[in-house]
C-alpha cells in the first residue's frame, strides 16, 4: 500500500511563498504520478499540479491553469518525493492540500487517484 505525508503546510501573508512536500511511500512509488489537489469546505477538490515519469529519472509535470506561473511542481531526484513551490500566495489558494498517487498518468480528476495523503493545510491572509 501506498503511503502519502504531506508536510510545509501553514500561515503565510499574501504575496508570500510557501513549499509543501509529499514523501511517498511504497513498491514503485517512483514510477507513480504524485500530484497535489486542494479544497476547502463546500467545493470539490482541485486539481492543482502533479508530476508523471516519463522514463527512467524522467518526470513530466502538469500545472492547473489558475496556478500556472505562481506554482511549479516537481519530484525529487530519488523519484519518491514531490514539492509544491507556491508563490505570490493569494487568499484564494487557502484550501488544505492534498498529495495524491496512482499508477495513471496523466489525470487530474481526484476520483482517479487510488493513494491519498492526511492533507496539510494552507492559509493565506491579507
């Protein structure tokens, strides 16, 4: 089974950066798409980034449109780790974030991912 911890979450002001990592572990983990999703109470989960191997050591990321440019994704070297560097935060990304795995790659809808993490929340105030 697929284990997922999120970590980096917490406060931080509008305008300023925050990067969130996920350890995955598990058989394989380093072949699975990690991304990252966020909610908040009341809304479906989003779908922000993720990162899917293409081969060997190589990852190809997706970014959400409405975080493209302030977000990057990417997966660590050893292929079992993944980080969201989000910057110039606004209020609107306040949500608990999510890591997320499954063996597809390249989906973005939450009910097609098997693994989830605890999630770690995020808030931005202004």
């Amino acid at each position: 089974q697929v284990q997922l911890v999120e970590s980096g979450g917490g406060l931080v002001q509008a305008g300023g950066s925050l990067r969130l990592s996920c350890a995955a572990s598990g058989r394989t983990v380093t072949t699975y798409t990690l991304g990252w999703f966020r909610q908040v109470p009341g809304k479906e989960r989003e779908f922000v980034a993720a990162t899917s191997r293409s081969s060997g050591t190589t990852y190809l990321t997706d970014i959400a449109d409405a975080v493209r440019g302030r977000f990057t994704v990417s997966r660590g070297n050893a292929g079992n780790t993944v980080h969201l560097q989000m910057n110039s935060l606004k209020a609107e990304d306040t949500a608990v974030y999510y890591c997320a795995a499954d063996q597809k790659i390249g989906v973005r809808r939450p009910t097609e991912y098997a693994y989830w993490g605890q999630g770690t929340p995020v808030t931005v105030s202004s």
